[in-house]
C-alpha cells in the first residue's frame, strides 16, 4: 500500500515474466528461499513466495522440496530438524 494524498493506494508489482517464471518452475524444490532470493534480486521473498503458490494452485507445480533442500533450509535458519 502507498499513501499519497491522502489515499490509499495499492501498489502493483512488476509481472513475472515467462523466463522468470520458467526459471522458478526449474529451481523452486532444489532451493531454498534464501537462495531463490539470490536468482532473482529484484523479487521480494514475499513475491516469490506468493508465485510460487499460484504455480502449485494452477496445477504446474506438484513435488515439493527435496529433502536435502529442506535440511538447507533449517540449516540457513540457524535451526536443527527434530
């Protein structure tokens, strides 16, 4: 949201692009937030995140995260896997 004015306004992100989008479809269960983050510097990892969901609602999305990427994860977190 932008306040300007007096209003409210929303503010409209730049579209993901068919490479860019291409290029998540490929990466998204190999790497991790942080390192998705890295490939695309101009994209918030809220933004990321978000596309990343509508993938797996329109159907082009199925695995999840490998297991060792998962590791990764918790790892770059400073956490431990129970």
């Amino acid at each position: 949201m932008n306040y300007q004015g007096g209003l409210i306004m929303a503010v409209r992100s730049k579209s993901w692009g068919y490479s860019e989008e291409k290029i998540l479809m490929e990466k998204c269960n190999k790497l991790t937030i942080k390192e998705l983050e890295q490939i695309f510097p101009n994209r918030s990892r809220e933004s990321i995140n978000n596309k990343i969901k509508r993938l797996k609602r329109a159907g082009k999305l199925k695995d999840g995260k490998n297991e060792n990427t998962i590791k990764r994860s918790y790892n770059q977190r400073g956490k431990e896997i129970n």
